[in-house]
C-alpha cells in the first residue's frame, strides 16, 4: 500500500457531464481540454501522475517539476525557440503552467546551465530546454454535509483560501454542499517499469496533503487494498517473462505514514552509519537482493540481472525473509529493505527438529552463545539491533506456577539476566495463535515477557495499517491492561512479499515480519543518528513517541491492546534532538525553550480534568479537522512523569482530550506557537538535564 496523505474530505474528479457551480469561465470540464491529446492517453499502462489539487497550486508544480529535472533523464525534454516578446515567464505561461514561480525560474537553469533563463537575457532565436511534460488543467470537488460543523469549517476555509482556484459552490441534495475548483495534473509517461520505478521514488517525497502521486501499473492489478502487493497477482506476475513485478518498497508500500515528513527523511545526513542487526532465528540463505548486507556472505549476482521465480516458502526460510524486510538493497532485485543500508548479523538459533512437539528446536549452547554476544557487543558505545522472532526455551517447572512466572525469579537464567544487564536493543515479535493471550511480565514466555524493560520492543502486527480505521491482527498476542508490555504494531498482519530462499520470492505474515520491520526501522534511526541513540531506551522511546496513535474513537477497540499505535517511518527518523511542530502547512523544527505554564490541562471526553505536567510530555498530535474545538491524543513519557528508572523507556497514551486552558511552546529565537493551531508536536528526545537553549 503506498503512503497516503490524510485527507478531510474525499476529492474525485468531474466526468464531463457533472454539474460545474463555478460561473462561465474558459477552464473546460474533465474530458474537455484545450490541448488535442485525447484522454484516453492520460491511463497509459506505465504513466505517473502527479495531482495537484488545492493549495498554492502553482508552487507545488514548480516543486515537483525542479525535483524532476534535477534527476537528468527522468523526464523527456525539448526546445522552445525564443520568439519576439518572449522572456521566460511568458514561456511557462505559454505551456500552461499556472503562475511563473522561482521554482519553474530554477527549473530552467537546471535544464539550461550556460543560457540561465531565470536572469532573463533571451534573445530572439535562442534555444531553450523545457521539459516536455503533459499538464492538464481540470476541475475537481468535494462534497460537505450542511449539517456538520467541521465539514462546513473545512468548506470555509477551501472558499476563503484557495480563491485563485476559481472556486464554486453548490447544493447538490437536501444535505449537501459540492464545492468545486480548479486542478492539475502533471502525467508523465515512462517507457518501462524501471523508469517508472525511478519516477516514483523521485517525487515520494515531494508528495503532500495536496500533492498526490498515482502509477497506472503496466499490468491490470486487482482492486485490493494493497493493489499490485496482492501476493496472487504478484506471483502470477513472477512468472511472467520478461515482465518482472514492480519493486517493492517495504518503507513505503506497507503503511500509511506521514507523507509530509517524506522530503525530510529522503537522505540520510552526515555522519551516519551502517547499523548490525543480528536475526536470531533460522540460517539466511544468499539471496541476490542482500548482497553485501549479510557478514560472512559473498553473494555474486547472476548474471543478466534479476528473473523473478515463486516458491512457496517453508519454516526453513523464515529468517532470509525477515533480513529482506529489514536490508534488502536498492539493487534491482526486487526489494528495497526498510533499512537498506544496515548490516544484517546472522545468529543462527533454530533448526528443524523432529523431535520436538513443535518440529523446531533451539540448537544446544545457542542461549547461551547468545547470552555472551550480548554482553561482548554492547559493552561498546554504538547499540546493536537484536530481533527475536522466535522463543528462548520454556522455564523449568519450579519456577511457574498455575501458569504464572515466579516475579522474583524472572532473570534468574543467564539469557535474562545478561539481557537486563548489557541492555541491547532488542525487538521483539509479540507471538500469535489461534487463541492470542495477553503478555505481562508474569507470562512464561521470554522474551515476549520483558516488554517493561527499558531496551525490550515488543511488537505486533496490524492488518490494516492506516490512520483513518487501523486494525491489529487479531491472531497476535497484545497487551496486558496493567502495563505497556506491547508497544506498537507494524505491518505483519496479511502476508508481505520478499525474498525467501536463494530459490525465489514468497510471502510470509505473522508478528515475526512485523517485528522485522520495526527492526529495520529502529536500525536506520540508530545509524543515521547514531549520538542521539547511544542510549537504547530513546530509541524504544522514540519509535512509540512518532507512532500514529491507535485511540478510542478512531474506528477500532484495538487501543486496548497496544501501549501506542501504528510505526510511521518516517517521523521516526526525523532528526530526535529537536522538536518538531506541524503547521497546517508543513513539519518545521524548532529548539523548544518550553511551554507557557508548567502544566497542560486537558480534559476527557468524560469531562473530568486530566492535567498533565510539561516534563512528561512526548507528544500532542491533532486528530480532528479545522474548525471545530480541536481534539488531541497524547503520549506521556512515563519516566519523566514520576521519575522511577523502572519506567525508562515506557509511554503511556492518553485521548481523545481537549484544551482545558490555552497553552503556546515557546521556542529559543524568540518564536511562539500556539498549540490548538498546530497540526504535530513531537517534543526533542533529549535527557531533561541538558539545557534547552544551549
């Protein structure tokens, strides 16, 4: 599932015949264009779309358009003799973009680095480079019912702010109002699926609430929620030669995340590293898509490039399948890990074994072998990553009773104790059966069990991994209602693509691909900011801090089962020595010198007063829209709230709430904020003792 960004409203196109409120004007309906090219054109197999639908429409293009051009060859380009009384903003005009803008100026220095038009000394006859590109001009709407207060807000503030869009508005029922306006799109026409590949990863991050980003795929796909991803078309397109299966983007494809934070996240900043995440599990296998990633292996690559096959994968392969979804490499085989750029340990753990009442067993002297890595590795500054996938052995039987695990015995073995003195990251698989129970310290199950441990993720899977109506799988194991043991969900819960063996690509699901790519994702906000997490409770802190909250009220009773919510990627990886704010517009850091009182005061949808203390705060995130008295879901860091090391680590969720009392942040240059304007707070992941303004 590709990225989306949220939206208040749904917006579709006019057919030709649909009712248009705006007066008479020279901008024809969809179907109804100026141009000659013929509709049909605009659905090519193979074509990108880019839509640009409210807004400040003309910056937008001239944004994706200089995005474009800076990757020479990405899109086709002509010339444009100059002619009399032609200077470069006449030019633009004259190929139909909607304003002259400094990013369309840039453009064209990009494309014409001896003439530079944008200083504007064209002579009649001069050559010029523009991109030869299709921009449709259409007009687009959305519908409002009269009789809720948000959805009239957010209709006023379309008819107030987007008036050079030539808005209209009419009542179309008894209920409902239709406001209509005029929209873009740039299609862009790639010749084989790897342009169209490289087209989409080129303006993934450019996408915002306005800017959406569509491919029309080479071959039919089903109409399924996770369109091409389907594994039945997937695998019927593996077989398909010489058409091979558009790349998988696991980051990208899998989860709602935030769109807008894309661009900030797109590259890695200096000074970042190559993160080790050890797979506890079964041998890796070597496959094409992890060359280089894995120590110890050397994989050469066949040659002629990669020729997709299916397999149907077994226990065997379990753990080359979870190291593809943490660090395949952008290689062209297919797959592109969530990490890319992580080194992948292998520890080999479990074997097939008949002997078992399960078929597996943990090889002899493993735990300990484990317990011993543990303690070598992380006496070192820089954290490795540890995924658990599986289960260390049963607790003997004197220390269980009635199906609970003796409290004061729980790190009495070496594998538990070493955990909880060496302190390594470990992410860890919530597990899952046809009967899931709740997990607590108490269970006799490690380490699905050490979930209140600061450097211990516990992770399960969702099956539908949105913000508007998320879903957790509900064959996963989930959190006890006494504690956060479970900590957040990532995709798992339907069956996710990938290479299995050195024979092909299958799919697996289950809470052990969701824990691999929380891995991957806690891997790349360790190496590219590699200071900030040398210790391993502020990436535990963290990942649950820029999760989308799973809450009471957005669609689901699953709230109940997870400390936080749904991993998004990429406010993960936003730089964690700032604060972030979003504005209805877009993400901006700021050093926070603190907020206007020392206490937040909240009130539950109950009505009771919930006020909360600056210190302990983590996050604030706005789930309703504009106009209406805006609601807030919170995330409480535990340990800055009562200051018990016990709780390092630990986040609580608190929402729906409302503002009691005004509040605003107040930033070191000077700058205030006031909170019921913004969008996002997520507050700097720093120690409380370092001062906030230097």
């Amino acid at each position: 599932m590709r990225a989306r960004p949220f939206l208040f409203a749904t917006a579709v196109f006019l057919c030709s015949q649909a009712i248009d409120a705006q007066p008479a004007s020279t901008v024809p309906p969809l179907g109804q264009e100026p141009t000659e090219r013929p509709l049909s054109d605009r659905n090519t197999p193979g074509n990108v779309i880019v839509s640009f639908e409210g807004g400040d429409v003309a910056t937008d293009i001239g944004k994706v358009v200089l995005g474009l051009v800076e990757d020479a060859g990405v899109i086709p380009t002509t010339r444009h003799v100059v002619a009399e009384k032609e200077d470069p903003c006449r030019i633009v005009l004259k190929l139909g973009y909607p304003a002259c803008t400094s990013e369309l100026m840039k453009a064209l220095d990009v494309l014409n680095p001896k003439l530079l038009p944008s200083r504007g000394h064209l002579s009649i006859g001069d050559t010029m480079v523009v991109p030869d590109v299709w921009l449709r001009k259409y007009r687009t709407f959305q519908k409002f019912a009269r009789s809720v207060a948000a959805e009239q807000a957010r209709s006023a503030t379309i008819k107030k702010g987007w008036t050079s869009l030539k808005i209209g508005s009419a009542e179309v029922g008894p209920n409902t109002e239709l406001v209509s306006y005029d929209a873009y799109e740039l299609v862009l026409f790639a010749g084989n699926p790897d342009i169209q590949a490289r087209l989409e990863k080129r303006l993934y991050p450019l996408k915002t609430l306005n800017v959406r980003v569509n491919s029309i795929p080479f071959e039919a796909s089903p109409a399924t929620a996770f369109s091409y991803r389907d594994p039945l078309q997937y695998q019927t397109e593996c077989g398909t030669q010489p058409q091979r299966p558009t790349a998988v983007n696991y980051r990208l494809d899998y989860l709602d995340s935030d769109a807008d934070a894309a661009a900030l996240v797109a590259q890695r900043p200096p000074g970042s590293k190559a993160t080790r995440v050890y797979v506890i599990d079964f041998a890796i296998d070597p496959t094409p898509n992890l060359a280089g990633a894995v120590e110890g292996q050397a994989v050469p690559l066949p040659p002629g490039g990669w020729r997709c096959r299916w397999v149907n994968p077994t226990e065997r392969d379990h753990a080359t399948h979870l190291a593809s979804i943490i660090a395949s490499r952008d290689n062209g085989y297919g797959f592109v890990g969530v990490s890319p750029t992580s080194t992948i340990k292998p520890f080999e753990f479990v074997r097939v074994n008949s002997n078992t009442t399960t078929g597996l067993g943990i090889i002899p002297g493993k735990e300990a072998d484990l317990a011993y890595q543990m303690v070598a590795d992380n006496a070192y500054s820089t954290p490795h990553v540890y995924l658990v996938a599986t289960r260390f052995s049963d607790f003997p039987p004197s220390m269980v009773s009635e199906g609970q695990l003796d409290l004061s015995r729980r790190f009495e073995r070496d594998l538990e104790h070493r955990i909880s003195q060496a302190q390594p990251m470990l992410v860890v698989s919530a597990g899952q059966s046809e009967a899931p129970i709740p997990l607590s310290p108490g269970v006799p199950m490690s380490p699905q069990n050490l979930g209140d441990q600061r450097n211990v993720l516990v992770v399960t899977a969702c099956e539908k991994c949105s913000r508007s109506s998320p879903r957790l799988w509900s064959k996963a194991n989930y959190s006890a209602p006494d504690g956060h043991y479970v900590h957040v969900a990532a995709p798992g819960g339907v069956p996710m693509l990938g290479w299995v063996s050195a024979q092909g690509v299958g799919a697996f699901n289950g809470t052990s691909q969701a824990a691999a790519f929380a891995a991957g994702v806690v891997a790349e906000m360790m190496g590219r900011w590699p200071d900030s997490y040398g210790s391993v409770e502020y990436a535990k802190k963290r990942i649950q801090t820029t999760s989308w909250p799973i809450y009471q009220g957005n669609g689901t009773s699953d709230y109940k089962r997870v400390a936080t919510g749904i991993i998004d990627p990429n406010l993960a990886l936003l730089d964690p020595s700032k604060t972030w704010i979003k504005t209805p517009t877009e993400w901006k850091p700021i050093v926070l010198r603190a907020f206007s009182s020392d206490v937040v005061r909240f009130r539950r949808s109950s009505g009771a007063a919930l006020p909360i203390s600056t210190e302990s705060v983590a996050r604030i995130v706005r789930i309703t829209g504009d106009g209406v008295p805006p609601q807030f879901v919170l995330y409480k860091d535990m340990y800055a709230d009562d200051h018990d090391p016990d709780r390092l680590g630990e986040i609580s969720r608190e929402g729906p709430l409302t503002l009691a009392q005004p509040i605003s942040l107040q930033a070191c240059d000077g700058q205030s904020f006031v909170l019921s304007d913004l969008v996002d707070v997520i507050i700097a992941n720093l120690p409380a003792a370092d001062p906030p303004c230097g």
